[in-house]
C-alpha cells in the first residue's frame, strides 16, 4: 500500500514508483497527477504516413534546424533523432 502523500498528489502509488526509479519529486508529482498518465499511447500517425509539409511543421515546432532543405526522408531521420 502506498504511503498518502496528500491532497497535491492524486496518485501515490504511481508517484512512489517513480521516485524509486530515480525521478525528481517535482517531475514525479507532475506525472502522477496526470489523468492520462499510464494509459497507452499510439494514436499520432507514423510519420511515413504524413505529408513533408506536416512533418516540416513538427521539425519547426521542436527546432530542428535546416529543416527547410531536408527531404521527407531527412525530416523523418531527424524528428526520430531529436
């Protein structure tokens, strides 16, 4: 049974685990106070299956520079890297 850490944490066991595995207090609390934490992910299309212009906007929105001279290929190297 996980110890109660108080109303600001929503999730104590979940909070636990992740201070045990190393995280910081604050990232932890975050996480654990996330409705959508622990369910599973995967709904974003492949990147294979995106226009260069969408994968040029996710290049843009993260950094990657040079994005404007890279092939689809490259902006999906790059964004798989980042």
């Amino acid at each position: 049974m996980a110890k109660d850490h108080g109303p600001r944490i929503k999730n104590d066991e979940q909070y636990e685990k992740l201070v045990d595995e190393g995280m910081s207090k604050e990232k932890a609390a975050r996480i654990s106070n996330d409705p959508n934490s622990g369910k599973k992910g995967g709904k974003a299309e492949k990147y294979e299956e995106r226009t260069r212009e969408e994968l040029y906007e996710k290049a843009r929105e993260i950094g990657i520079e040079g994005r404007s001279d890279m092939s689809k290929d490259q902006l999906i190297k790059a964004l798989r890297n980042h």
